[in-house]
C-alpha cells in the first residue's frame, strides 16, 4: 500500500532574518520571514507527508497563532510530523523536493538538507532528493521577494510484524 502527497510553500525574503533551508543556516544578506524558523523547505516536505494520509497540513498541527511555534525549529516540527505518519503505519518510501531561489547558490548546501531530511524522517540520504533552481530573474523569486519550495513523496505501510 502506497500514498503519494505533495506540498508547497512560499516565504518572503527580508532582512535582519537568517536565511535557514533543510535545517542549514546559509550566509545571505536576506532571510526568511515566518511565525518559526521559516524554513520553507521543511515546510513543503512536511505538507507533502501530512497530505500523503490526509492529515491537513502544518498549519493545522503547529498554528502560527500558537506562541509554542514561535522561532519554532522546523526540523523539530519535520520530527513530529514524521511521528505522526509512523503512528499511521507508514514509512517515507522516498521524497523529491525543489527550492525556487534566485539566489544564494545552494549547491554546497543541498547534501547537509539531504542528510538532516533523512535523520528526521529516519530514511536513508537515498531516499531524499533536493534540488535547487532559479526562476531566471521572473517572478517573485526571481526578483528574490521570496523563496518557494515544492515537495512529493510517496509514504509506504509498514508491514505487520
Ligand atoms: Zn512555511
């Protein structure tokens, strides 16, 4: 039995904010804004794994309204999500994600996210694809006011015993 869900986010750039992707704080003269620690990209894997057995989405579970989620660590939110999915049964058969960036390059980033991603998702670094693209100076990424990050996976049951 397989489930496949999918996720999106988008979060605006400003500064005095550190710029923080797949649970890596990257040098950049911008960062992102959010109620936690804005990291996009957990964001839109831990939608697609919520959505994957329709269980809302992180808003849902960790509102924004709710102080308890303030500067909260997104890989720490990745975490309970992943405890949820297992409490269903499941385990992550695999996920592809994407960043939408104009800029920094995040080549030297991409296999630190992979490894953080895997940890808490308890998958192996082969199980994670992220990729990195710019939108080619269209948009509202390309004129870098944000940065999106799209996410699918396919969530697996776990055999019973
Ligand atoms: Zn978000």
């Amino acid at each position: 039995m397989i489930r496949i869900g999918h996720g999106y986010d988008v979060h605006k750039l400003v500064e005095n904010r550190d710029l923080i992707l797949g649970g890596v704080k990257i040098p950049h003269t911008l960062g992102l804004l959010g109620h936690s620690d804005a990291d996009v990209l957990l964001h839109a894997i831990s939608d697609a794994l919520l959505g994957a057995l329709a269980l809302g989405d992180i808003g849902k579970h960790f509102p924004d309204t709710d102080p308890t989620y303030k500067g909260a660590d997104s890989l720490e939110l990745l975490r309970q999500v992943v405890a949820l999915i297992e409490k269903e049964g499941y385990t992550l058969g695999n996920l592809d994600a994407i960043v939408i960036a104009q800029a920094p390059k995040l080549r030297p980033y991409i296999d630190t996210m992979r490894q953080n991603i895997a940890d808490a998702c308890h998958a192996d670094i082969s199980q994670i694809s992220v990729k990195a693209t710019t939108e080619e100076r269209l948009g509202f990424t390309g004129r870098e006011e944000g940065i999106s990050a799209h996410c699918v996976c396919l969530l697996v049951k776990k055999s019973e015993g």
